[in-house]
C-alpha cells in the first residue's frame, strides 16, 4: 500500500502537540527555537526516539501503550528505553521477526546498509523511516499509531482507519470472511475468466449461501470490488482482531472448533499435543517462542507465491492448572 509517510509524519507530530502552539510545544522539549514548526512543515523531522521522547513529555505511557499493541507483550519491554536508539532498535527487531534485512530493505526500498544500522541502533531512522518500517514489519501501522494517537485525528489515515474498524468487525461477525478473501487470492481463482457462484464454497467446504453472504459483506465493506465479472481484492493493512478482547475471543473459539471439525472429516492437517509441567519462567519463555513462531510464520506468508491454497493455522498453549496462591 502507497502511503505518504512523511505526510503522516506530520500530521502524527501535530496530533501530540494538541492544543499547545507550536511554540509552546517546541519549549516543552526542551528546544530554543520552534521545531514543532519545522516538523509540521516538513522541512526536518525527529528521529523516532526524539518522537518517544517527545509523546512522553505530553503524558502518554510508551510501555502502557505498547502492551496495548501488543496484547502479550514481549519480555523486553519493561526494561527497555523506547526513547533511545537502543530501545527503537530492539522494537523494530522485534516486529521484523524473522524477516531478513535484505528482504526488509526491498520492502521499504531502503539500503539493507542503512536498515541494518537501524537495527542496529548504529543509526536513527527519521519518523516518516520508522513509519514505514513499522508499516512494511508489521502490516499494522494503523493500530500503531491507535495504540498512541486516535488515527481519526490524521487527516491522511482517517478514512483508512474507519474502513480498518469496519474489515475488523466483518472478521469478528462473519469469520468465514477471511477464508474467502484468500480464497480470492488463488491463482486458480484468478485464472477464471469471470466468477463462478459457488466455485469458492466447493473450495473452503461451504455453502453457496455463505459464499453469497461473504462476498456481499466484503464489498459493502470496501475489500473487494468487481472487475472484468471477477472478485478482486483491494490492498489493505492486516486486519488484527485483538482490539476487542472479548469479540477476539469469540472469533478464537469459533476457528479452533472449526479446526477440530475439519480434523474429523479428513486426514489432513497437523495436530500434535504435550502436557507438561514447567517453570513460571520457562512457561513465560514458551509464550515468547509461540508469538516468536507466529511471527516468522506471517512473514513467510507476506512472502510466498503463488497462492495456491487456503489454511488454517489454529495454536494453541494452555495452562491447565490455576497458579498456586502463597
């Protein structure tokens, strides 16, 4: 997706400074002469610590924030500085997983020289850098910036973030949604010379009222549009549904019981189980290498082709017993 993220950069800097003139902005961080002026003009911008730097000195928690992107959040981050380089370096890390610094270059159209010292904490990316980094690392620069900043206080992502609460909650009323949209995405989908009613229900094992239903919701919500008499997909940030705990716990329920059925119908798939006992630490180590496999699994998802199947990809890790009171 093309965004203009030095626009977004701006706009983002101007939404921290609030109500306060510029002037009185550029003096609460501490600086002589009015940057917040230069920043929202887009004559220079901050490095993305100086912006952490910044969105503290105007009350907003960095870690609080973080665990709210987050949800589980990962173990480096009570102990982590996010207004030094050292700190934005480890989350950008963090966020890249397993993708590899030459493939994240490509991605952001950046040297792999410039993004390894980024990595590296060597060097600073400017904000709209890190914008970008955390859009091409994550797919979620959306619910990045909701975790500091209302996104409808952007005048570039307002539109952007309404359609993103819209996607989210057709994943939460109408999971099957999600299926259809990769489904749409096969090549064999895409070799069709015009929609066929009822090709995508014989190919996920639904019925062709369901298929119906999906696909009407999809284009009401501005997924995907008709082109040429065939479905095609428009490019969106990843739908992620932890924003509602308990919708998200719905949603969760509703794929798992789904896996186990598609487990009973046919010898297909992977299910595997270890009852165990652990450590709290080592349990916590475990959560970590889960998220961490998750992780490395989207970023070989973003980077496969061609799309040829469709999957369904449900972990689980439960601890069985309560935690023991002392």
């Amino acid at each position: 997706m093309d965004r203009d993220y030095s626009k977004i950069a701006r706009e983002l800097l101007r939404a921290l400074r609030g109500r306060r003139s510029q002037a009185a902005f550029s003096r609460r961080l501490g600086y002589r002469t009015n940057v917040a002026y230069v920043w929202e003009a887009g004559r220079a911008f901050p490095t993305a610590a100086k912006t952490f730097g910044a969105a503290q000195r105007v009350g907003i928690d960095l870690r609080a924030a973080l665990r709210g992107f987050y949800k589980t959040p990962p173990g480096w981050l009570d102990a982590t500085d996010l207004s030094s380089p050292s700190g934005v370096a480890t989350l950008l890390d963090d966020l890249r997983g397993r993708t590899s610094i030459a493939d994240l270059a490509r991605a952001t159209g950046k040297s792999r020289f410039a993004v390894a010292r980024w990595l590296r904490g060597t060097a600073e990316p400017r904000l709209p850098d890190f914008l970008l980094l955390i859009e091409k690392a994550s797919l979620r620069l959306l619910d990045w910036i909701a975790s500091f900043i209302d996104p409808k206080k952007l005048p570039s992502l307002e539109r952007a973030w309404v359609e993103l609460e819209a996607h989210r909650r057709a994943a939460y009323d109408l999971p099957w949604t999600q299926a259809v949209l990769r489904a749409l995405e096969l090549t064999d989908y895409r070799e069709l010379r015009r929609h066929q009613p009822g090709w995508i229900a014989a190919r996920i094992g639904i019925s062709r009222e369901q298929e119906r239903e999906c696909l009407e919701t999809l284009a009401q919500t501005g997924q995907i549009y008709s082109k040429r008499a065939r479905w095609e997909l428009r490019e969106i940030s990843a739908v992620d549904t932890r924003r509602d705990a308990e919708a998200e716990h719905r949603v969760k329920h509703w794929w798992a019981e789904l896996a186990l059925a598609r487990l009973e119908q046919r010898d297909s798939g992977l299910l595997s189980y270890n009852v165990f006992a652990v450590s709290e630490s080592d349990l916590k180590r475990i959560q970590e290498l889960q998220i961490a496999y998750f992780r490395q699994m989207r970023g070989i998802i973003a980077q496969s082709a061609p799309s040829e199947r469709v999957v369904l990809a449900s972990l689980a890790l439960v601890a069985l017993d309560s935690a023991a009171s002392t």
